[in-house]
C-alpha cells in the first residue's frame, strides 16, 4: 500500500477554518442587550437656555438601583422616590459652559417617555445665564464607567436651526458656535452613526451573512456548485451590497421625509421575516430570484428600520440631509467591513466541507431559528431572546 503525501498547506487550513468558523458564530454572540444610549435636547431662546434629558431607566437603575424591590419592573412610585439620587447623580455628569463659563443647570421636571420600546426617564431643566450664548460648550461624562459602549446623542436649536453631536467615550465634550452649525462635522457624527448601527444591528448583520453565504456558490440541477474564480464572486457580492445599498436608500429617504409612514412594530417584524426567508433562500430558493433581487426587496423593508435610527434624533429639515448622506455612507462602509472580513475567508473555503456543510447549512439554520423568534417577539410585543 502507497502512503499518501502529507498536505502541507493542512494545518494552515485547518487555522483558517477556525477563523471562517468563529466569523460566522461571533455576530451571534456579541452584545446581547439594547445599546446603552441617552438623548440630551438643548433650545437656545435669546439668552433663555432650556433643556430635555432622556436616560434608559435600566442603565440609572444600574448606578443608582431605582428598583427598590428587584421585580424588573421600575414603577413610577419608585423612580420619583429617587429623583433627588437620579439629578445628584446626573449634575456632576454634565457641565454646561457658556462663552467659556460654567453655568449651574436645575431639574424643573420630571416625566416618562419610550424610545425603539425602551422606557426612559425625562428630565427637563434651565440653564443659569444671562449672557446672550454665542459660543456653548457641553461635557458629557454619563454611564461611561460602566458601559464604554455608551453614547449620549445631542440636539442644539438656536434661531431655527439644529445641530447634533454624538457624545461617546473618546468624544466627551463638544463646542459649538451656535450660529454657525458645522455641516461637515455632523455629517462624520452620522457616519459613524451608521458604522455604529450596522455593528449593532443583530438583524441585519444576520440578513447581510444569510444573502452573501451562497455568493461563492452557483445553483445548478438543484444543488450548489463553486463558482470558478474570486471575479465572479466578487461581482455577486458587489451586486448584493450595491441593491441593498439602493433599496433601503430609497425608502430611508421617504420615511425620514415623511413621505411614506409605517408602524414601527410592523417594520421590524418584516425585517425579522426577512431574514427568516433569505436563510431559508439558501436551502431551497423558495423566492425563485437572485440573491441581489432578494436583497432589493428586503432593503426596502429594512430602509424603514433605519429610519426609526434617525426618527429618534428628532433632526430638524436642515440637519436632515446630512444626516441621511452620512448615515448611509456609515451603512455603507460597516457593510464593507463585514464583506471584506467575509469574502476572502468564504471563497478560500467554498469547496470544503467546513462551508458547505457547516457555514452555509448550519449556519443558514441558526439564522432562521433566531430570525423566528426575533418575529415572534416583535409581533407578539415579547422578549425571548437578550438581543
């Protein structure tokens, strides 16, 4: 009997599959809970400096304990018994400057408000000032110790017009001339907003793997067969990134115009089927069209999604276009990073095992086991799953 060789690019592949195997399970097990995030809205009015605080209750309750009784349930009752702990907490958080001095800021009211089906606390406030603001600093210092994840999404008014900054762990302070929004400014805030929300976007990091498994792959007589150069799987990734790209450019545009309004509990769960039938579209292409079809027709859906993101902002019609400009451009390149990291892993394996068999088929599987109870949940008004 003649012994075989042995390969000596095995264990090299062997790595690799590590690699490939870990790409496709880390998406599935990175942070399983809603980003910690607050919205700080500020209105300049002549010399008058007023404002409104909105802070997730889970993330006071986890530096002050709001819940007395530890049921996870936080009622009005328990919040107001710790308003005075909630602004002691929050005044050494915030430093608010006007033309280069600090200017003491007071809680006038308390409330209750929802963001994206999150329950947050409303603190509105007045500013300390007699000087007419030309120049505002604001130091934002919230949640940081606990959750570097964290941001604090800022809207100024001043005459009519609106800026926004995005406060985070490496960007704690913003200054502003206040009758002179930088647009360039805001727009890489945004861009870095749509990195952002792809990264933490479960559902479509899920919808985006589920549409681009099968881009090294062609089906023929019923089965999947490899495709025969990167080139050509290079264009079919091109041609899904580029539809989705379009569709939910398009629709992110009518709804954050207003042009077109849907119910936010139904969108979500249509994302939530969405990626259910594009898993599905690995086994058996049930939608009888190509992956860049597929990914036309969801984009739309998920367009609206976005939208929500932006709604939440609360942008005046100024800001708005940049806005839309940058965050797509952020979408854009958080999707790159996801194809880059993807594409060359997916084509060096395509014909093992490792990938038809476990990457594309199991994978495919856990997408729409998850994806199924992400709708349940969004229809139903449930929480199952952390994420």
């Amino acid at each position: 009997m003649q012994l075989k060789p042995k390969d000596p690019g095995r264990p090299i592949r062997h790595r690799l599959a590590f690699v490939l195997a870990l790409f496709f399970v880390l998406p599935l097990t990175a942070q399983a809970h809603k980003p910690s995030d607050s919205y700080l809205n500020i209105k300049i009015d002549g010399s008058q400096i007023t404002g409104q605080w909105d802070l997730a209750l889970r993330d006071l309750d986890f530096v002050i304990g709001i819940d007395e009784n530890g049921d996870g349930d936080v009622t009005w009752g328990e919040l107001k018994s710790q308003q005075p702990e909630i602004e002691k907490y929050l005044l050494d958080k915030l430093t608010i400057k006007v033309n280069g001095r600090a200017s003491l800021w007071q809680v006038t009211e308390h409330l209750v408000d929802t963001h994206l089906d999150d329950t947050y606390a409303v603190l509105r406030f007045t500013v300390q000032n007699s000087d007419k603001p030309r120049f505002l600093q604001i130091d934002y210092r919230t949640f940081f110790d606990f959750d570097a994840q964290h941001r604090g999404l800022l809207r100024l008014e001043y005459e009519g017009q609106t800026q926004m900054a995005i406060f985070s762990i490496q960007e704690q302070s913003h200054l502003f001339e206040v009758s002179k929004p930088n647009r360039l400014s805001e727009c890489l805030a945004f861009v870095w907003e749509g990195i952002w929300h792809i990264w933490i976007g479960f559902d479509h990091i899920l919808f985006l793997i589920a549409l681009l498994l099968p881009a090294v792959l062609k089906r023929e007589d019923g089965r999947w067969h490899v495709v025969e150069s990167f080139g050509s799987a290079f264009v079919n990734v091109i041609k899904i990134v580029t539809a989705f790209t379009v569709a939910h450019s398009l629709t992110l545009g009518l709804a954050a115009f207003e042009i077109i309004e849907l119910p936010a509990r139904w969108v979500e769960s249509v994302i939530a089927a969405s990626v259910v039938l594009a898993a599905l579209h690995n086994f058996y292409p049930v939608l009888k069209a190509k992956s860049w079809m597929v990914a036309f027709v969801f984009g739309l859906i998920h367009g609206f999604g976005f939208a929500n993101v932006l709604g939440e902002l609360g942008l005046g019609q100024g800001t708005l276009l940049v806005a839309l400009v940058g965050f797509n451009v952020g979408v854009e390149l958080g999707q790159l990073a996801i194809v880059s990291g993807f594409l060359p892993l997916a084509y060096a394996f395509r014909s093992s095992w490792l990938y038809r068999g476990v990457a594309l088929r199991l994978g495919s599987a856990l997408i729409v086991l998850i994806a199924a109870v992400w709708m349940f949940e969004r229809m139903f008004d449930m929480r199952l799953l952390g994420f």
